[in-house]
C-alpha cells in the first residue's frame, strides 16, 4: 500500500503498561493496511507508561487516520507526530576479525561510533546516529564484509 | 466483603442494574453458572447457540439504549459469539461479553478449550480484558461497563481464567472508573459550533445527514427541532430509521444504495451537508468523488477518527450530537427559513417525479405489499428487527417508522442470522410492544434454532418470512451483473416452515394472499406464541432504486413508473 505521495513519518505513542498494548498497537496496523518501517518501546522511567516509537509511511490522510485510530485505543495516552524533531537510530555491526580493524573503527567514529567489542574471529562496531546517517554508514561497512547487522529502530524526541 | 470471583461477576452485574444476561454455559464459566443458580438479581435467558446469545443482548441493548450483557464459555463458546461481537461492534452498540477462560497455569498450552480470546476478538470490540488476578477483576467490570456505554459505544469483552472464578478475595465494587488515557469529548468545541451555524445560514440547499449516532446519542427530539426550526430537509441512513418520523414534510427518505430518488438526488445537489452521526459508509455515498460533490460538509461526530476518514469536512466537530445540536439551536433563532424554499420545493418535485414505488399484483403478493401492509396494521406500536438481503432493504424503505429503536438491524456488518435472537432482546426488554422480525427464506435458518429459546421463555416474537425461494440479494446482483446466472441462490428446496415452528413449540402460518396476511398476522398477535409466518412472494422481485456498488449516487436504476390517471 506505498505510493508515490508517501511520505516517512515518524510517530511517538505514549501508553499504559498493559500486558497487550504492543500487541494492540502493531494489529492495528496490519488490520488497517498502515505501514510499519521500524518500532522501538521501552518503559518510561519512574511512571507506568511506556514510550512507543513508529517509523512509517504515508499521505496525509493516512497519516491523520493513524493518529486518530492510535488514539482511539484505549491504553494510547498520547499520539505526537513528530514534526521538530531530534531523532536517532543505534546499530550494531559484526565484522570478520581478518578485515581492515583500524579502517573501520575510523568509519565508526565518524558516525559517532566505535569499536565496542573485540573476540577471536569478529570484532562488533556501534553507531548511533540520525537514520540517514546510519544508512549511509551501513552503505559505507559494506566494503569490509559485515557478517551481521542490526538495527535498533528509530527513537524520536520533539525538540 | 470476601466472595469468589465468581459471585464478584453477578454482584457487578446487578450493581449494573442489569436484568436479564443472555448466555450458554460450559466447563470454563461453570462457577460463574452456579452463582447464576443461586442469585436472584438477574434472570438468565438460556439460548441454542451462542451466536444468538450476544445478538440477544444485542438486540435488548438497541431497545433499550443499555448496556446488553452475554456470557459464554471458553474455546468454540466464544468462537460462536464472535459473529455477535462483531455485529455489535460495526454498529457501536453498547454491549459486555463475559467469556470463560481456561485456568491461568493452562494460557499458552493449547489447554482444551483454550483459544486466545483478546486476540481474536481485539479488530471487533471497542476493547477487551483477559483477567490476571482476582484483584482486578472488580476494578475490570467497572471499566467494561463504563466502556461500554460511554463515548462512541461498543461491545466489551471479559475474558475471565476459570481458577480466578474460583478463588475468594475481597470485593468492592468501584465507584467510579479511573482511566487516564480515554477522555472521550463530548461537548464540541463552541467555535467550531459558531461557524457551522454561520454556514448553515449562509447556504441554500442545505441537507441534514442523519445516522446511527443520533439514536445511539439518543438525541432525535433535539433533531427533529433543528429540523422543525430551521426548515432544512433531511435524509436518513439504513441505521437512522425513525429518527425523522415517516409522517414529517422534512424527511426526503433513506439515502443510499437502495435510497430513493429524492433522498440520493439532494445528496448530489446539495451545498451543504449537515452531518449528524454518520460516517460516510461506501453503501451510503455511492462514488465518493461524485458524493456530495458541490457541497461543503459539517461531520458532527463523537469518533474523531470518522471526521475526514472517507470526505474532506470544512467543519469537524468532535462531540455528542445531542450536546452539539442543543448548542446549535438557540444560535438559529433568527434562520431565515424562506432561504430555502426554493431548495424544499425543488426536493418536492424530485419526489413526485420518482415516488418510493412498486407496481402490486392480484396474483401474488409483493415484498414491498407485505411490509406496507404491515405498517399499517400494527405500524407505531411494533418494534421491527430484521435479517440480511432484500426483505431487509425492502422494511427500511416502506415501514412507516416513526421513533428511534423501532428499527433493529444488522447494518454495519449485514449479519444474516441477526434478526430472530435480536427480537428476543428486543421483546424481553419491551414485553407491551409487539416485535416483529422481517426475514428471509435464506437468514431465518442461520439461527433457527432460537424458535426454541422463544418458546421455552414465551418471547412471542412474530417472524414474518418474505419468502422469494431465493438468497434474493445476492440473485438480485446476478440478474444484473452477473448475466443471469444463479449460482447457488436457488432455495426452491425448503423445509416445511409450519411442521419447523411447530416441532420448536411455536405456530406456522402459510400465506399466499393478502387475505390470509391480515388474517394471520391477527391470529398471530391474539395467540402470543412464537411463530412464522411464511409469505410466499414475487420470486424475481428486485429491491429498486438501486445504485450499482461504486457508482456515483444520482446515477440510480429507478423502479417502473405508475402511470397516475390523467397522467400519459
Ligand atoms: C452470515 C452471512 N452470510 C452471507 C451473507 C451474504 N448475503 C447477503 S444477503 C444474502 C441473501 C439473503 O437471503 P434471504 O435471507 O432469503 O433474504 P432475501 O434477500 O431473499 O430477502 C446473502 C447470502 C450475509 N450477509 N451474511
Ligand atoms: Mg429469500
């Protein structure tokens, strides 16, 4: 259900913690033919809720009736859709420890990263940066065979 | 005060004020069966199929405006009523559904007569609850009744592991509901409310667009006055039968799909929709690019997500329809009605050109004659349910309804089946009133079986069968798009509908004439029984006027003309 006038969105949910709320959230969605491109949760501390972050596409009106329809259900405390936003993506690369190690812990730390793990056959590098950033550091690890990676989701904050 | 989980189910819903819960026991809700047994506040309806049981509650929750109650069992009880919560859901129909559970240490075993409830019923109830511990369970049926009934309305479900009805703890039941995160609005905001009013001043072919929402909001007085004081014509959807009444010079008709010529050509004239309660569902705009095209649109409507869902609104307002329409009233004190005249007779000239019509027959009896005639032998005193398919259609368009909650149907999800356990709400709750189910040779046999339930408890309720020997909606489509080819429609094999009622305990009426239909349908009111009446119909009569699915709605295939005398 993309098309040409879709935009990237990105959506914060405030939630109660309930045992389901994810599950209510995620088959709202499939139910209703909306996108998910990434989603992060995680515990807000010292309250009872939970901070939901959705990466997602779509045209305006979708855009409108996801909001309403995360609304509706009832755990959904609060629906931001981020326009101001400070938003930033981590990821985890695993490289064959016979790869260039001093090139890629140059690459890392230029996308505010680093090495963070050395064993016998692979070493594991960390970047948390903007999405498009992390995109193009992903793009740029090619080259020195990653064996695996994995991307935590975006977390958003309105500035 | 100390008590099982059990006991704490009925204590909450006597606290409720509920008087009848419609249910089927087995293994998981057993406990709560027992507490039934020895309880006084509440009588328990026992129907035949679980099914019937949540359109029972159904049906009693859309008499009355209260909240239905049903209660099944875990696993294939729950799957069976999950038809029911769904009907209700598509409708917002105010409604608690308390399933059994299997034993807490079974969740997640494939335990037998284990089925994830909340899963499967999360897309078709406004919310629903699987009970952790005894010590929410009272706090859970406050929020679910609460739920029910407040905002936009809905059906809950109470999923309810069996070792929890089982175990004792102290029982309060809460005075009120804290839920932080659900603030329903209902008030409209009165700027929003302001501007309305200015455009509904401004425009000359303004159109009121009543649905469901003003029965549920129960705001039909403060409707009709808008209408009354303000002189704009209205039109109803297929859910706001009765809201207008069928005697007022205001109400053009259903619009439609299956609405009149008046209703769907205003419609498309219109410059102004006065939205109130609906929501712009495909059976009602018809081509949305053609709906309403020169029209700017009020949507009052207490979802915020059914405001710009479908149409773009020039002037949304979130809040109840009878909140919002009392605002509205004073501000249009000084409406100048005469604005509209030209609009008014403009409509009237729509209606005499393509009346609501059928030609009627000698030789056979017509669909449309039945619920006509119906109409006029019991017409404002009777409460009309109905199943899914033409006959359907053919009640919305021809019963003289003259209040709200005196039409019960299936509109949201067309769930045939729906009609006969809905008339035993319905009748439970108005025992005065005599109920009718308009339905079908098809629908009828798809809960069957509550004939019993009628019978045992003595709900009279009267099953007019307009009998075309035909799934006659779905062989209407295939004569005309489908080059005439019935596949599996032909219901020319039938049961024999007398000895069927009769072997339930109830009274079977075959009727051929239109003698024999008022003679039955005497009969049938001084017996006080459950019964059938079976009417043998114009087989390959078509439910006219109709727009074809997607079309624009002014592009209508319109009835025969009646030539009047003096007319060529
Ligand atoms: C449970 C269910 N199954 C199938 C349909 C599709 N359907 C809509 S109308 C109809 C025919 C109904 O036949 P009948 O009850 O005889 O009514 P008629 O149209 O002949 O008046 C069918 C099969 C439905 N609405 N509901
Ligand atoms: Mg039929």
């Amino acid at each position: 259900m993309t098309n040409s006038n879709d935009e990237r969105r990105v959506i914060s949910v405030v939630v109660m913690n309930e045992s389901s709320v994810l599950a209510r959230i995620t088959a709202l969605f499939a139910g209703r033919g909306y996108n998910i491109e990434s989603l992060t949760v995680a515990p807000i501390p010292y309250t009872d809720m939970s901070h939901i972050t959705i990466e997602t596409r779509g045209n305006a009106r979708v855009m409108e009736q996801i909001t309403k329809q995360l609304h509706k259900l009832i755990p959904v405390y609060k629906v931001i859709e981020h326009e101001e936003m400070v938003e930033k993506e981590m990821v985890l690369v695993k490289f064959p420890i016979a790869e260039n190690l001093s090139d890629i812990a140059a690459l890392a730390s230029a996308y505010n990263g680093g090495i963070v793990n050395v064993g016998k056959e692979m070493v594991v590098a960390q970047v948390a940066d903007e999405p498009k950033r992390v995109k193009h550091f992903i793009e740029a690890a090619e080259r020195y065979n990653p064996c695996e990676i994995v991307r935590g989701g975006v977390v958003a904050i309105e500035r | 005060m100390q008590m099982s989980g059990a006991q704490m189910v009925c204590e909450a819903i006597i606290a409720e004020g509920v008087k009848t819960v419609f249910g089927y026991p087995g293994g998981a809700i057993m406990h709560v069966y027992d507490e039934i047994y020895k309880q006084n506040g509440f009588e328990h309806i026992l129907t035949r199929h679980e099914q019937a049981a949540v359109h029972a509650a159904d049906g009693y929750a859309r008499a009355t405006g209260e909240v239905g109650v049903a209660m099944v069992t875990s696993g294939p009880g729950f799957t069976n009523a999950v038809t029911g919560l769904a009907t209700a859901y598509m409708d917002s129909i105010p409604m608690v559904v308390i399933s059994g559970q299997v034993p807490l240490s079974l969740i997640g075993t494939d335990g037998f007569q284990e089925i994830d409830a909340v899963g499967i019923s999360r897309p078709c109830t406004k919310h629903n609850f699987l009970v952790r511990s005894l010590e929410e369970l009272p706090r859970i049926l406050k929020e679910a009744f609460y739920l029910a009934r407040s905002g936009r309305p809905g059906p809950i479900l109470v999923d309810i592991p069996k070792d929890i009805t089982v175990e004792i703890g102290e029982f309060k039941y809460p005075d009120s509901v804290h839920i932080p995160s659900y603030k329903p609005t209902y008030k409209g905001n009165n700027r929003q409310i302001e501007k309305a009013v200015e455009a509904i001043k401004k425009a000359k072919k303004p159109l009121l667009y009543i649905g469901g929402g003003v029965v549920l909001s129960n705001a039909y007085k403060l409707v009709r006055e808008l209408a009354e004081k303000t002189q704009i014509p209205a039109v109803e959807t297929l859910m706001a039968r009765g809201v207008m009444g069928a005697k007022n010079p205001l109400l053009l008709g259903m619009l439609g799909m299956h609405g009149n010529y008046a209703s769907n050509m205003a419609m498309s004239e219109t410059d102004l929709v006065i939205s109130l309660g609906a929501r712009f569902d495909d059976r009602v705009t018809g081509k949305l690019s053609e709906f309403a095209k020169y029209a700017d649109i009020i949507h009052v409507d207490i979802d915020p997500a059914n405001i710009a869902k479908l149409v773009d609104v020039d002037y949304p307002i979130v809040g109840d329809v009878a909140q919002v329409v009392q605002k509205m009233l004073p501000m249009l004190d000084d409406v100048n009605t005469d604005r509209y005249q030209a609009w008014r007779e403009i409509l009237k000239r729509y209606d005499e050109l393509h009346p609501q019509s059928y030609v009627d027959s000698d030789e056979v009896i017509k669909p449309q004659w039945a619920i006509e005639r119906l109409g006029e032998l019991v017409g404002e005193q009777a409460i009309i349910t109905s199943d899914v398919g033409q006959h359907q259609m053919w009640a919305a368009q021809h019963y003289p309804f003259d209040r709200p909650r005196q039409w019960i149907n299936s509109g949201g999800l067309g769930t045939m089946g729906f009609g006969l356990p809905a008339a035993i709400g319905a009748k439970r709750a108005h025992p005065e009133k005599t109920v009718i189910n308009i339905t079908g040779d098809g629908s009828i046999l798809m809960n069957v079986q509550e004939l019993v339930t009628a019978a045992e408890y003595k709900i009279p309720v009267i099953n007019v069968i307009l009998n075309n020997h035909f799934l006659g909606m779905v062989r209407q489509w295939q004569t005309f798009f489908y080059d005439k080819r019935y596949s599996e429609t032909d219901l020319s094999y039938q049961p024999n509908w007398k000895q069927l009622v009769e072997a339930c305990g109830g009274i079977g009426y075959d009727v051929t004439t239109k003698e024999e239909f008022d003679a039955a349908l005497q009969d049938a009111i001084e017996q006080d029984k459950v019964c059938f009446m079976n009417v043998a119909v114009n087989r390959f009569e078509n439910v006219l006027p109709m727009v074809p699915a997607g079309g624009a709605l002014f592009n209508m295939m319109l009835p025969p003309k009646i030539e009047k005398e003096g007319e060529k």
